[in-house]
C-alpha cells in the first residue's frame, strides 16, 4: 500500500513533464483543446482530495502510476540519445577523387612552357571569374616558377567565359587580339591582377601599359575576330561535362589525344604539386 505522500508525489512529478509538454508542443496542445492546462490543475485538486479521504490506495493504482512513470521515463531517455546523435560530431567525408578525361590536342592553342614537357596542364578559365582570379594570384606563380619554367610542365589557357559575367567574352577575345601583338600572356595577366574586373577601361588602360597599337587592338576586337574561337573553347569544355571555372585537365604530354584527370575550382599549389609529382615519378619508372 502507498501513503497519500507518496500518490501526492507522483502526480506532480506526472504532472511536472505535462504542463512543459504542453507550453512547447503545439500540435498536442491544440489535441488537448484549450482546457489542457486545466488538465494539470484536475490532476493536482483530485488528488489532494482524495487523499483527504484516504491515507492509502490499492495495489492497482499504484501500479498504474508507476507504468505510467516508468513510460515517461523511457520517453525521456528516448529523446536525450536522439538529441545526443544529432549533436554528435560527424566525421569529414573524403574528398572525391579527380574524375579521368579525355581531349584531343588542338592546334593553334595558346601555351607557355617547352612543348616537349613531360606534362600538360590545361585551364579552362573566365577572366572575370574571381575564383580564375585566385588561382592566378596564389597558386599559378608557384607553377610558373617550379614547373613551366623548368621544363616540366606546358600550361594551356583555354576560355570558357560564363554568361553571367558581362565583359568575359570580351575579355577573352582582348587576350587573343594581343597576341596578335605577340602579347597574349602579358594581357592576359595584366587583366587577372588587376583589383578590378575586366571593363572597357581597365582593358584600355592593360593596353597602353602594354604599349600596344591602340587602334590595331581595337579593331580587333570591334571586328570579333575571335569571337568564334573562344566560343569554340566553351563548346569544347561543355563536351567535357566542363561547366564551371576554373577547371582543369592535367596530364601526359602527347601529341594528339590527352589522358588524364579533372581537378575542379581554384585548388591551392600543393594539390597541384602532388598530382604533377605523381606524373612524373610515373613516367620515370616507365623510361626505367
């Protein structure tokens, strides 16, 4: 037999997880109706009432009351390992590794290093692009100084100007009329170090610190002569399932067909270091 002390004790401790329950559940309130709280209220006057009446109650309360503690209980214990996995730490997912690809070798491509390199490294790229931007700026110096200028590597530029940049098309077609004046690559970083996004004045000014034919530049590009070309670069990329900048294509040198991978976005220098690295230790073993 229980005393009334302890049928009082119950109920509220019931009573205690209702009453938050039904302040921060609202679709079981609104189950309840708008007297739910007063369900608590019920609760707590009928058992002091009857424990006026009575010091004791029977076996068969006392066991439903416990069920129903020992379920709350469960609930609660239900809830914290659900409210613990949530927050647990997940661990990182592994990178995805470089996607294989092949292209064929065209000509009249606009590099920089030995043609005969043992590797090549081709970027899809948006002037205008500002993540283009940042590779040129951090990692395509260190490239330059420990790969293309040592005769390991022969870097490709390709365009694929993205529409939602304006003067990118333009720009794209600006670096190929300056090579018209043998100055391809001095345009072309003049543009990418520039602050500025590529516009009609900063193309302008890249062009008089060039020291360039003004006017052979411009109706170069008044002309869309290359217009054709650079759009020619974008159809390639897009066959290539090449759809954002920068993109690029790394692999063994050859002379008409290139097997290699894809590496996406403006990746810092020492993910191209080690990739490049495995080439060539690759293509040591097979001279050996």
């Amino acid at each position: 037999m229980l005393t009334r002390k302890t049928l009082v004790l119950s109920i509220l401790i019931t009573a205690a997880f209702v009453e938050p329950a039904l302040s921060q559940d609202k679709p079981r309130r609104e189950q309840y109706g708008p007297g739910a709280k007063c369900l608590v209220a019920h609760h707590r006057a009928a058992a002091k009432h009857h424990a006026a009446k009575s010091d004791a109650i029977t076996k068969e309360q006392a066991d439903a009351i416990v069920g129903e503690l020992k379920l709350i209980r469960q609930l609660l214990e239900k809830q914290q390992t659900q409210l613990a996995a949530a927050i647990a730490p997940r661990p990182a997912a592994a990178p995805a590794p470089p996607e294989k690809v092949q292209m064929n070798v065209g000509n009249g491509w606009y590099s920089i290093g030995r043609a005969d390199a043992p590797v090549t490294l081709v970027e899809f790229g948006d002037i205008q692009c500002p993540f283009c931007k940042k590779f040129h700026t951090d990692a395509y110096a260190e490239l330059k100084k420990n790969y293309i200028d040592t005769g390991k590597v022969r870097f490709v530029s390709r365009d694929l100007p993205l529409e939602f940049h304006p003067f990118a098309m333009k720009a794209a077609e600006a670096a190929r009329c300056a090579g018209d004046q043998n100055k391809y690559w001095e345009l072309r970083d003049a543009l990418y170090s520039n602050v500025a996004p590529p516009n009609e004045d900063v193309i302008k000014k890249a062009v008089e610190t060039l020291s360039l034919d003004a006017k052979g530049f411009q109706a170069c590009l008044d002309s869309d002569k290359y217009k054709a070309d650079v759009q020619k670069d974008a159809s390639e990329a897009a066959k290539l399932q090449i759809s954002g900048t920068p993109t690029f294509v790394l692999a063994k040198s050859a002379k008409d067909k290139l097997d290699g991978v894809r590496l996406v976005g403006a990746q810092p220098f020492a993910t191209f270091q080690a990739a490049i690295d495995g080439l060539l230790k690759t293509e040591v073993a097979l001279k050996n």
